[in-house]
C-alpha cells in the first residue's frame, strides 16, 4: 500500500488518541514496569531550581537520561552533586508530559563507588572498637609544652607549611621535625606506619602529629588502613590526627589520642601559645601586685593613726589583761591547793581517831581486862600463856593472869559460872 492510499477515505481508521492520553499510558507503563530501579552515570546540566528541586542529566558513552531530585530527597545528600560528577541513583522512571520525554525520579543517590567505601570503613570501625583500639581510657594527655613536634606527612604539601608556620608562630623556641611520608596512593599506609613506629623507636618527639591536607574519600583511604591505625593505636608518643579539611575524617581520627580538624589545627593544640602565656601571667602578676599594695595601704592607714602614746595605752591593756588572767589562775590554784590540804589533813584526824578507837590500852583503860592461862594448865599449846575468851575454857583451881590497863594480878578460879547462870 502506497503513503497516499494510507490517508484515503477509503482506509478504515479507529477513533485517534490524544497527545496526554499517549502520554499517560506510556507514564503508567513505565512506572509500573520500572519502579525501583539504580543507576550509574556521569552528572550534566545541574541546576537547582528556586523551589529547591534539583534538574540534572546522567549519561555515559552512548546515552543520556534526564532526571530530577525534590527538595525532600536533595536535604539527605551528604555532599552536593556538581557536573562531572559520577554518581549512583535510586528512584523510579516515569514521563514529564509537558515535554513528552521520560526521566527518572531520583530519590537517593550517592557518589559511585563511595557507597562501597564507606561500608568498608564502617565495618572496619566496628572491629576496631570490638578490639578495644578507639576506647577512651587509652588517651593520654597532649603536653602542653612539648619540645620537639614530630610531623608525618608529605614533605612537599600545604600541610606541613601550615603546621611549620602555626607552631614557630605560638611557640618560637619548639623544635620540628618532618618525617617525610607517602600520604596517598598504594604504599601510603605502609610508609605512614614505618614513621610512625620509627619515631617511636628513636624517641624523637614529645608529641606526634600524623596527617596531610584535604581530598577525596579515595586519597585519604591510608589514614584509614589497618597497618597506620593500630601504628597509632600502640604509639607511646601521644598522636594528634590531623587529616584533611574539617568535614574530611578517618579511621586515624579514632584511633589517635586527639582529633584536629585541620593540619593548622594541630599545630594550635600541639603547642601552647606563648605570648597568650605570658600575658597571662603578667595579668596575673598586675592582680597580685595590686592586692598586695592594697593590703599594705591599709595597714599603713591602721599604722598611720595609732600614736606613741595610744601603743602605749594598747600594750599596758594588753599587759593588765595578761597579768589579770594571771592573777585569777594563781587564786584558783592557791584555793584548790588549800582546800586539798585541809581534805588531807581533816582524813588524818579521822584516822588517828580510828587508830586510838581500836588501840587494846584505850579499850582497858576504860574498865576492861584481859584474861590469861598457863599453858600447863591447857593441853595441846606451846604458848606461854593462854588469852582465855570464854568461861567454858577454866575449871576451878586453874591459875590465871588477869592483866589491867595499869599492872596485872595472878589469880585461881574457884567457881564458874557459864551464860546460862548469868542471871544468878
């Protein structure tokens, strides 16, 4: 059939479609057959819209995809997609009507091959710490006055200027010493990790700052390797990390006993600043120098209106009050020895009059008498005479002694008389 006959009136045709309504069923089977899918390509023509949306292009060698990020989506991206960056999409496709073309909705997306990265990092982070080399009991203090600042970077970077230029600033009498390191590339770790260890070997430094200027995610990967963290991790230098810019960070960051955001950074925690210093502590001189001229002015003011004649009156008070203390403590002692004295000597009469009470004399001098037996008229004694207490002890005939308070008298009983007859 020729071109012509297919717009005869005599060719059947069906009822026609619209342009949106083409448009749509394309859309609807697109997002059906496609709603989840990632991709991987080169970023072009970004450019953000005043509604916060993101318009862009991926393409690769042969092809080009139109896309579009919403602001919503665009707000979780750690970095910010830039033309000839290569990246990695999320999304679903679907068809912009008002231009008849398709395109992806972007709803997450990520530089390619940084996703792989980060994991990689992520999961080495985890076994560190399960291995106790990021633990914060094993940071030691930075000293604040270190002598020699030992540097492991790159020779001939920004990095080591800045440190160079930071420390003699604050410090002018701190020694460097420049360790020369590969900071990037295969055999980067491997070097990091040698200086770092030779420096321990060598004691060569106070403190250690190991790091090297900004970059990508690629180039920072030594400081992130598992020869340079447990270097650091064992390091009895205390290390200060100082890799890349302050948002840049690596696994050293952990392991080192300081984190500095910048190489600059490190230089200013490394070494104290001296000028600061010392206006401190003149500061600090000025207050004392004034508080103490304050505390003399004031007692040469106290000084100034005491006259010869009121220390006199001041000394003579304090001379009364002395010798009046005195006074008092001598009557307290004087009254306390008199009335001891006249206890002792009131318990001296007491017992003087208890030792006369129980003197055998005094009781015979008041009418009693002491009765003695000869022992040979007793048996079963070898004393010379007998002390008799009871009638019960003579029988009539027995001789006996009887001793007065004056003289004594020999006597023979004639007849007893025992308690029962007492009253005869």
């Amino acid at each position: 059939m020729q071109r012509d006959d297919l717009f005869s009136e005599s060719t059947p045709f069906e009822k026609p479609l619209t342009i949106s309504q083409i448009t749509s069923l394309i859309r609807d089977d697109l997002e059906r057959r496609f709603p989840d899918i990632v991709v991987e390509g080169e970023i072009s023509n970004c450019k953000a819209a005043a509604s916060g949306h993101l318009y862009f292009s991926l393409k690769d060698e042969e092809a080009v995809l139109q896309a579009v990020m919403f602001r919503r989506d665009l707000l979780s991206l750690s970095f910010v997609p830039k033309d000839g960056m290569k990246v990695t999409a999320r999304g679903g496709i679907s068809v912009y009507p008002g231009r008849g073309q398709y395109q992806l909705i972007a709803r997450s997306m990520r530089e390619a091959g940084i996703g792989d990265i980060l994991a990689m990092l992520e999961e080495r982070k985890r076994r560190f710490t399960r291995e106790g080399l990021f633990d914060a009991k094993r940071k030691r203090p930075i000293p604040r006055f270190p002598c020699r600042i030992a540097v492991v970077t790159s020779p001939r970077g920004a990095a080591v200027r800045d440190i160079i230029r930071v420390a003699t600033r604050r410090n002018p009498g701190v020694s460097i010493l420049v360790l020369p390191a590969l900071v990037q590339g295969e055999e980067a770790a491997a070097s990091i990790a040698a200086r770092i260890r030779q420096a321990n070997a060598w004691k060569l430094a106070d403190v250690l700052i190991v790091g090297r200027g900004g970059g990508s995610i690629e180039d920072l990967l030594p400081f992130s390797d598992e020869l340079v963290v447990r270097a650091i991790a064992t390091s009895e230098i205390p290390v200060i990390s100082a890799v890349g810019h302050e948002t840049d960070w690596a696994l050293s960051d952990f392991a080192a006993d300081l984190r500095a955001p910048t190489p600059s950074a490190a230089a200013e925690l490394a070494c104290s600043d001296r000028a600061l210093i010392y206006r401190e502590i003149s500061h600090f001189s000025a207050i004392i120098a004034q508080s103490m001229n304050h505390a003399i002015a004031r007692e040469r003011q106290r000084l100034a209106s005491l006259s010869p004649r009121v220390m006199e009156d001041l000394l003579i008070r304090r001379h009364l009050e002395l010798s009046q203390r005195f006074d008092t403590a001598l009557d307290r002692l004087t009254t306390s020895l008199r009335e001891t004295l006249e206890r002792s000597r009131t318990r001296l009469v007491i017992a003087e009059k208890s030792i006369e009470l129980s003197n055998p004399r005094e009781i015979m001098k008041r009418g009693f008498s002491v009765v003695r037996v000869r022992p040979a008229a007793m048996t079963g004694t070898t004393e010379k005479y007998k002390i008799i207490r009871s009638a019960e002890e003579l029988h009539p005939g027995v001789g006996i002694r009887i001793s007065f308070y004056q003289g004594e008298a020999d006597a023979t009983v004639e007849q007893l008389r025992h308690s029962e007859n007492r009253s005869e």
